[in-house]
C-alpha cells in the first residue's frame, strides 16, 4: 500500500513544465484544496486546485527546511 506523497509549506518542488521565466522549482506556501506555489526563480506566485498540483510536481527537491531568520 503505497500512500500519497504528502506536501508541506516550505517544500521545494520540480514540476513537469517549467515556468515562462525558465524555473522549475517551485516552493509551497499554503497547502489544503488548493495550493499556492511560489516560483523559486522569479517570485511569482500562482493558485493550484490540488489534483492539479499534484500532477503537475515531478519531484520534491527538498523538505521543508526549518523556519530560517
Ligand atoms: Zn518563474
């Protein structure tokens, strides 16, 4: 039994199609029905419906790192 990867604020992920600037990791700011990423490269910040993310992340680059000053 396999469960499904679970996201947390503070994550950095890679999704499938990168971003018009040319990034492709993506750091989550809210998680819940919807999710709301923050493009690591550029700073915009875009609104997802959770299938939608979740299908779109290819890998989780790194955990959520311990709140930094
Ligand atoms: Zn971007």
């Amino acid at each position: 039994m396999s469960l499904p990867v679970k996201y947390n604020v503070g994550d950095v992920v890679k999704t499938r199609k990168g971003h018009p600037c040319g990034g492709d990791t993506w750091e989550i700011m809210r998680t819940g029905v919807d999710f709301r990423i923050r493009c690591v490269t550029c700073g915009r910040v875009v609104m997802l419906p959770r299938p939608k993310f979740e299908k779109s992340v290819k890998s989780l680059v790194s955990p959520a790192t311990p709140a930094s000053p």
